[in-house]
C-alpha cells in the first residue's frame, strides 16, 4: 500500500445494555404473573418460543408460571425458518430441524414469544408457521423489547370506530 491509501477500519456500533440481569428477572415475574390473571389460570395457556431468542424467554416463563400455579405449563417451540418473506436472501439456504411445536395448540390460549419485536416481520411468519400447527382460540405477543418500526399492519391505522374492550397493551 502507498502512504496515500490508509486502512480504513470497519466502525461498529456499541451494544447498550437495556436491562440487566435483574431486571430481566423481575421483568419475566411480573409478565408471568400477568398471563395468569389475564388468562384466569394457566389451564388452557400455551407457551410458544420463536427459535432462537424467543425459546429460552418461553422456558423461563414456563418455569415461574409453574411455580405459580403448581402445574407445568406446555412450553413449545416454533421455527419460522420456512415462513420468512426474506428466506432467498438469509445467506444459505436454512437447516431443516425437527421443530413441530410440541403439543396441540387448537382451542388453545397461545402465548408467542420472542426478544425484542421491530419491523413485525418475523412475527407474521410466526402467526403464519404457528397457524400451520392448528387453530388456537386466542394469540397473544409477548416480547421483552419492543424497538417499534412495524412494518406489516398490526392494527387499523384508520378506523371509523374502535371497540373499548381493546385498551393500549391489552393484546
């Protein structure tokens, strides 16, 4: 290289921490205490990580609302690898695992989760894989981080009237 040309060094973002451990902690008590009261038990419940980071989130919860109720709860896993819309451009072409969720979800209270929620896009192919599955009677988003951005609607931008029933956070 001649002294004009310098090497010019990638610039990586840091990575802020936006909870810590504990507050991840207190944060699952709480969420895990509000499914039971929203869903009167944990009986018909359902929880469904997204693989990868949502899998874990659904374990945890699974144990504490255990502990809650003191009966297990179906904790399952959903691999969206299929449904993705990007699915020609993720790099090489995906592995194909066992992945089937793990119990019936028909008729079923489904808890979906995952990390952090942005664009909305993997969520829709989540509804899409976890409809492929059965048809549960309710499902229900839960994520740790919500980062905004949607890019798929997720609610009426315009709207002649709303119903009550459907408070800010209550889906």
């Amino acid at each position: 290289m001649s002294e004009d040309t310098e090497v010019r060094k990638p610039k990586f973002r840091e990575k802020g921490r936006l909870m810590s451990a504990s507050e991840i902690e207190r944060t699952l008590v709480r969420l895990a205490h509000e499914i039971v009261e929203k869903h009167d038990g944990s009986k018909n419940v359902g929880l469904v990580g997204i693989k990868r980071r949502g899998v874990p989130l659904a374990q945890r919860l699974g144990v504490l609302i255990e502990k809650i109720e003191k009966h297990p709860v179906d904790v399952g896993v959903l691999d969206i690898s299929f449904y993705r819309d990007d699915l020609s451009t993720d790099g090489p072409r995906p592995k194909v695992t066992p992945g089937a969720v793990g119990f019936d979800v028909t008729g079923r209270d489904i808890i979906l989760m995952d990390d952090v929620l942005y664009t909305g896009r993997t969520i829709r192919a989540a509804l899409d894989a976890l409809f492929d599955y059965g048809r549960p009677k309710s499902v229900r988003l839960l994520v740790l981080i919500d980062r905004g951005h949607r890019e798929p609607a997720d609610r009426g931008d315009v709207c002649g009237a709303a119903d009550s029933y459907f408070e800010a956070g209550d889906y």
